[in-house]
C-alpha cells in the first residue's frame, strides 16, 4: 500500500478548511409538506344561489376535499458555522406543528380553531398560514408560502409588504 493511502495511529488527517465566503444577496430555501382536508367555500351572507353561481361544486354543503401542498420559503445569509440559514429540519418541524397537525384530515371550515370563520379559499388559507408560520422561524425570514390546492391551482403570498 502506498505512504500516501496509509493511516497514522488509526486516524484520517482531516484538513480545517476555511468558512466558505458570505453569500453577496439572499438565499432562498424550501421546504414542501403535504396535508388532505376538506372544506366548503361558502358566504352566508349570500343566497345559496350566489354562492353556487360564485363558487360552483365547490359550495356544496357536504364539503369537498384536497390533497394540499404547502411550501414555505425562507430568505436570508447562511450561516459561517453551519453553513445554513435554517436546518431544513426545523422547518419541517415548524410546518407540521403549525400547519400539518391542525389540518391534516380536518374540515378546514369546522374543525380548525385558527380557520374559524374564514371562507377557507386557497387565496385566504396563504394569509392564515404566513400567520402560523412567521412567528415561529428562529433564523432567517418567511418570503413567501405556496399552496397548491391542485397541481395547477395555487396561491403564493409574500407578507404584509408583498416583497417579490
């Protein structure tokens, strides 16, 4: 075996390798997770024959459901030591707490305390769902969530300041 392959002492020389340099503008990171529910988009304040003629099949009173997507994107600088700007991990944790166990197998409309009282449209579930989220990311900022309520139909939100 050549000196160059051999070991010392049982060891591996490890080399301390330099913090890589500072991102010059923002990184985004991603984390998908996926939730079922069901829901009825409904106005009752309206006639049943505005929300059927606004809201179609969608309005029926015994609900219909989803195989919702959610993302939850965050922005910022990695970190010199770890190199991340938040471990993935710890987002999937605070998805499934804020977002995933509440809903998951729920009628959005009756069952989800944060929900109660709103018409739990894709465009209206984004706003609610930056709500649970923001407050809970320790490192880094929310830059947007993602909610596809089908493969083709989704709604992104920014926050408050609709940054883009």
């Amino acid at each position: 075996m050549p000196a160059s392959n051999r070991r010392r002492s049982g060891r591996t020389r490890v080399r301390a390798q330099a913090p890589s340099a500072p991102a010059a503008g923002p990184v985004y990171i991603t984390r998908q997770v996926h939730f079922n529910a069901a829901h009825r988009l409904h106005n009752p304040a309206k006639s049943q024959a505005w929300n059927k003629k606004q809201y179609g099949l969608c309005t029926n009173p015994h609900w219909h459901g989803h195989n919702y997507v959610l993302e939850a994107t965050v922005a910022g600088r990695p970190s010199p030591e770890t190199g991340y700007i938040l471990d993935l991990g710890e987002l999937k944790r605070i998805l499934h707490e804020a977002i995933v166990e509440p809903c998951d197998h729920r009628n959005l409309n009756d069952e989800v305390a944060f929900l109660r009282g709103l018409n739990p449209s894709t465009e209206n579930l984004v706003v609610a769902f930056w709500n649970r989220i923001a407050p809970r990311v320790p490192a880094g900022e929310l830059y947007c969530v993602r909610l596809y309520e089908t493969p083709r139909n989704y709604a992104e939100y920014f926050g408050p300041e609709g940054r883009r």
